[in-house]
C-alpha cells in the first residue's frame, strides 16, 4: 500500500461519468487518512428530496425551497460515505433510474447548485486530517485553492464499459445515458475541462493501482505532505 504522511491538504478530483473517481477517491482518502467527499451524491440526495416531495421539476423556487430545507446527512469516513434523507440511509435509492434521469434538471438550478456549493466548502473546512473531494468542477468552483488539482478522464467507450460493469446493466444503454449526462451537465458545469493547474490522468489505460500510485506521486512532488 502507498502511503504518504502527515496529510492534511485537500485534493480535489474531477473528470465525467465513468472516469472513475469515487473508487479512485475513496482509494486514496483511505491510504492518506484522510475524509472524503462525494459531490454528486449530494446533488443526488437533494434531487430524491425534491422527487419525494411531489414537487413539479419546473417550479424552481419550489424545488430550492425544498433542497434548502431538506434535512440531510453526509458521511466523509471512506469507508463509509453514507447519504441520508430525513435520518434514512438512501445510497441505494440516490442511484436508482429516476434520480438518474433528473439530477440534472435539479443542479442545473443556480441556487440548488451554490447552496450545496456553500455545504460543500463547509465539510471540507471541518475536515482536520485532510480531504479529497471528488465531483464536477471542485478544482474551478468548490475548491479552487486545492492542494492538488486531478482531471480523471478516460475513453467513452471505456466509461460507458466500467459503469455497466458497476451496475449490472446494458452497455449500450449504459453509452447512450454517459452521453446524455455529459450534455446535460455541460449546461451547467464542464465536465470535459481541466480546472486551471489540473494534472490532466487519462485513466483508459490504468488499473485502480496504478492510478492511486500516479496520485501519490503527484502529492509527494506538489508538496501537499
């Protein structure tokens, strides 16, 4: 196992669908010591809320009424990043089809997207041994002074092939909603640019060790240790 001591700086991980960087996040949050954090499973959480409040996706100030009150929970221990709905555990359900057909209609909302924005930059401010945030544009937008700055990106093909893989479900369609995402997103964030001073890791190629090892490589020469 890699390690690097005495960490307490914020990595932030962006990159698309599929490029893979919640099994690279929460890799190397654990070997560092470090919390980790799963943007997009907020943006998740508060799209179920929204689902499960009955309310119509086009009636915004609604839909931010009910994401600024949801009552929410979020765990950063990397072997435990839970999501949590009025005291329930829905990792489960934040993944399920219809969260997935609408999480980009809810943070395409400018005031969902900066009040979410605003709870992220307060986890990782309470974070005391470190933090790697992973999500759409954390290096630009939510942690712009990061210690290190990654883009993960790989083949189309090779993301639609892996989230299959995860999930169990048809690759072609698995390609066709990859894509989908990638446009709707792009509204809003821009889930195919680097940050400014990101180190560009296109993953197409590499197992999850020899990404963790490139990463741990870039940490010891960034000075982030």
């Amino acid at each position: 196992m890699n390690t690097t001591q005495a960490f307490n700086g914020v990595i932030a991980i962006d990159g698309p669908s599929g490029s893979g960087k919640s099994s690279v996040a929460r890799r190397l949050a654990t070997e560092l010591g470090a919390a980790c954090l799963d943007t997009g499973a907020m943006y998740r959480t508060a799209t179920l809320a929204v689902l499960r409040s009955g309310v119509h996706l086009g009636d915004k100030q609604t839909v931010i009424k009910v994401v600024e009150t949801a009552k929410v929970e979020f765990g950063t221990t990397p072997a435990d990043r839970y999501a949590r709905l009025d005291g329930e555990n829905v990792d489960a359900d934040i993944r399920g089809d219809e969260v997935t057909a609408n999480v980009s209609a809810v943070s395409s909302i400018p005031e969902v997207r900066q009040y979410l924005i605003t709870s992220q930059r307060d986890i990782i401010k309470a974070a005391e041994n470190g933090i790697v945030v992973e999500g759409r544009d954390i290096g630009e937008v939510v942690a712009p002074d990061a210690d290190l700055k990654v883009y993960l990106t790989a083949d189309p093909a090779e993301r639609a092939r892996r989230r299959s893989t995860q999930n169990g479900a048809n690759l072609a369609a698995t390609a066709a909603d990859i894509k989908r995402r990638d446009t709707a997103d792009a509204k809003t964030t821009r889930p195919h640019d680097a940050a400014p001073g990101a180190v560009v890791l296109d993953t197409t190629h590499l197992d999850l060790d020899q990404v963790i090892t490139a990463l741990h490589e870039l940490i010891t020469r960034g000075g982030t240790t």
